[in-house]
C-alpha cells in the first residue's frame, strides 16, 4: 500500500505542514466519520466493521481497479469543534491488496473522540485537507457518514466553500434509534421532526453539493455497511454505460 506523507493530526484549518503532491490519481475520498457521543461502542464497532466489509468487497476492489492511478483516500474522524483527527491516510488504493489493507487499518484503529457534534468543523478539516494535498485535476470527494440531524445553518457555510473548492461533498445520514434527551427520553433521532424533511432533509439541503452530489440513508446502524458500500460504488464508478458494468462485473467474479 503506497502512502503519501501527511501530518497525524488535523485540528481544522491549516494545522500541521502540508503534504507533499500526490501520486497523479484520478481521484481524492476523504472519508468523515462522526464519532461522537450519539454513537454508543456497539454502533460504533458496526461502522468500522463496515468499512472492512466495503473495502474488502469483490465489486469495491473491481471499481478501484479500474481507476487510472489508483484512489488516494483518506479516513477522518470528528465530533466536537477540536476533535477533528486524521486517523488514516492518504493511502492510494490501485487493487485488493491495498485495498483491503486500507480497510483493516480504519478498522482497527482506537476511536479518537467521543464529544459534541461540529459536523461544519469536520467539513472545514476535510476540506482543508483536500486543498492541501495539491491533487490537481483529480476529483475530490468528501464523504460524511453521520447520524447528526441539525446544526443550525453552520454546515451550508462549510459545504459551500468545500463546492467553490471545487469538492464534492456527498453524505450518509444514519437514521439514529438512540433516544434524545426528552423529559421521557421516548423520541429518538430517526422519529424527532428536524425542519423540512427531517434528517435527509437537512442533509440534502445544508451538506451535500457539488457536480454529481448525492445521499444514500441508512435506516440504522446495522444497514451502515451495505449503504457505505452502495455509496461508494457510485463515488468510485466514473462512467454508468453497459462496457463499464460489465467490465466491473467481470472482475469482481475473478476476484
């Protein structure tokens, strides 16, 4: 697995130094995960048992494949507004061996935080990591994975300035069954009503943009994986015609 040298720790703007050009690849994915207090230990263990999955499954490893010089990814933690961690990356991902490295290491690392949620602050840090790594014409996707349902207009200032980047931000909203803390502890994030259209709401109008932006929802934490993996899919493949289909199912069956 080939790494680009990048600072440990990103605690929003500008910290730690730049690092250096990448590879030419034809695409950069930071991954922003939400690790904070909303997630209890065994929804967490279910999302990084997820990404293993993703980046060990036959279809992912068969996209991957067939981008030219390979994906340069990167895994991103946050919660609260200073809790926003590089835990993994930039690793640039070209076939199984990689890829599947890739995602044992997110898998097997320790959580970094567990505080508030300042969901704009880790668009800032993976933002700014993208403008740092100088990946020229690569497309540069930010993918949030989050079970955050408002933020009160902070994450449209922070996604807009990720478009006029020229980044892509595309979400996973978690319809959370943990309870919020009501008098009677009853409503949950997934049944609470958070403005127009409730959490994908929020997500589709204060998150998501950029060409080609989309959400894919998990209903909960156990559908984590397979939503990562739909998501994904669409991130990696650049064209939808018959040849590239068929030419991904190809080589997922001779994986």
């Amino acid at each position: 697995m080939r790494r680009i040298s990048l600072p440990l720790m990103l605690l929003l703007a500008g910290l730690g130094a730049a690092p250096r050009p990448a590879s030419a690849v034809e695409l950069a994915l930071v991954l922003l995960n939400d690790v904070s207090k909303s997630m209890d230990t065994a929804e967490f263990a279910m999302v990084k048992a997820g990404y293993r999955a993703a980046f060990s499954d036959p279809e992912i490893i068969a996209a991957i494949g067939t981008i030219e010089g390979g994906v340069a990814v990167a895994y991103v933690e946050f919660s609260g507004k200073h809790e926003v961690k590089l835990v993994q990356g930039w690793d640039v991902l070209s076939d199984a061996a990689s890829s599947r490295a890739f995602g044992d290491a997110v898998a097997g690392a320790l959580r970094s935080s567990a505080g508030n949620t300042a969901l704009a602050a880790g668009l800032v840090g993976a933002t700014q990591l993208l403008k740092q790594g100088n990946f020229g014409a690569a497309r540069q996707v930010i993918d949030v994975a989050s079970d955050h349902p408002s933020d009160g207009g902070r994450s449209a200032t922070a996604r807009d300035a990720a478009v006029e980047a020229g980044i892509t931000i595309n979400a996973l909203p978690i319809m959370s069954a943990g309870p919020i803390g009501t008098f009677d502890g009853r409503m949950t994030y997934s049944t609470a009503e958070w403005g127009a259209g409730g959490i994908v709401g929020f997500y589709r109008h204060n998150v998501i943009g950029g060409p080609g932006a989309f959400l894919v929802e998990a209903s909960d934490f156990t559908a984590f994986a397979e939503a990562l993996k739909r998501k994904l899919l669409r991130e990696l493949i650049a064209s939808d015609d018959e040849a590239t289909s068929e030419r991904l199912r190809s080589a997922a069956l001779a994986e």
